[in-house]
C-alpha cells in the first residue's frame, strides 16, 4: 500500500468517528429538548399519580420562574424545565390543585396550594351566572376540543389593556393594585347573535366578576 492511499483511509476513518461522536452528541441533545410532555401527558399524570377522578382545569405557564398561586405567590420555584402545567383535578369530591414540570425527568410533578380563596368550582359557578353554561370537565384528549372551549388565565402582562374592554370601575392600576392575586380568569362564548365575554377575579377578599356584552360583527367583537 503505497503512502498516499494509506494517509487517504486514516483520513477516511478520522472523519467517520468525528462523524459519529457529532451525531450522538447532537442526537442526546435533540432527545433532551424534546422530553416536554403535553397536555394529554399532564391530564394523564394527573389522574394516574395523582389518583384525581377528574381534571376540572388545565393551563400552561411558560417561562423558566413558576410563581405559586398564578404569577403573586410569595413563593418563587426557579424550574429547571422549559414550563409547567398548572392542573385542578378532582379526588373523593374535592379539589387537588397539582404543578407538573413539561419534563417529569427533571422535576417531579407536586401538589400545591390555591392562590384564591374561592375553588375553581365556585369561580366556575360565578361565570355560569352569567350564562355561560361552563362544564369543568378536561377530557383524557385535551386536543379533541379548541382551546377557546376552556376558561383562561390571564395575569402579568396579560392583564395589560384590560379596562378597554371591561368596565371595572378604573384604570389599568388601579384595577391591579385592587387584585389580591394578580391574575383574572376569562371566558367567551356566542350566543343568539351576541358575543359574551366575562372576567372573574378576587379583590379585597371578595370574588368579582365583570361581563361585556357585543353584537356580533361589530368593531368592539373584532378586537
């Protein structure tokens, strides 16, 4: 074998291995980022490990700081995954509020206090009197139905612009500063040509709730 065609094939066989240890580092790489569970993941966590006979609610928080008790907890839980999922589920009758980290692996899911002083089945209540024929039941295939059929949760930045629509009696800050946990939760629906939409929250100890009321195809429904 002549010395050129023998640097050639060492050549050969230092590129495949260099080759090869970059497939595999990129390979655990890709299988680390894509470990987040979804929402049928949690929904089934939560009935399995958890023991809940049924989930009322669920939502995602994004963001690598997790507060306790919608985003004005006292405690700060710093995650290591990319988001949570915050779950109300139901077990023997009462509620079971549960955080499941998007990677089980990393963290373990745990249960948790409510930031409110109302269950999620009275907040649920307050919007049904206001029509809105709410029924807190998240099916095992969270994605059989759009996410617009479930309450939400709106708090930080989200509660940004929220008097334009609401008549809360204030202004942005003020409506703040009077929420005992900085958070409302939202829902819409149509009905006989009328766009509804209704906020439910907790200040000074007391739940509240405010409704908007469009026809329909005009400006303020579009927003």
């Amino acid at each position: 074998m002549d010395k050129t065609r023998f640097i050639k094939i060492i050549k050969s066989v230092v590129f495949v291995c260099l080759a090869s240890v970059f497939v595999l580092i990129f390979g655990f790489a890709f299988i680390a980022c894509d470990r987040d569970i979804k929402y049928d993941d949690a929904v089934r966590i939560a009935k399995r490990d958890f023991k809940c006979d049924k989930v009322l609610w669920i939502a995602s928080r994004s963001g690598l700081i997790l507060r306790e008790g919608f985003g004005d907890g006292d405690t700060v839980y710093r995650m290591r995954s990319h988001y949570a999922y915050y779950v109300v589920g139901e077990k023997e009758g009462t509620e079971v509020y549960i955080v499941i980290p998007s990677d089980p692996i990393l963290e373990d899911p745990y249960t948790t206090t409510w930031g409110l002083n109302y269950t999620f089945t009275e907040i649920v209540e307050r919007f049904n009197e206001h029509g809105a024929s709410y029924v807190a039941d998240v099916p095992d295939d969270y994605y059989s139905q759009t996410f617009d059929k479930y309450i939400s949760l709106r708090s930080g930045k989200g509660l940004k612009g929220m008097t334009s629509y609401y008549d809360v009696g204030g202004d942005d800050d003020e409506f703040y500063e009077r929420l005992d946990t900085k958070a409302v939760f939202e829902y819409s629906w149509e009905e006989e040509g009328y766009y509804y939409s209704v906020i439910v929250a907790q200040e000074d100890g007391e739940l509240t709730s405010y409704e908007r009321k469009e026809k329909v195809g005009t400006d303020a429904y579009l927003q």
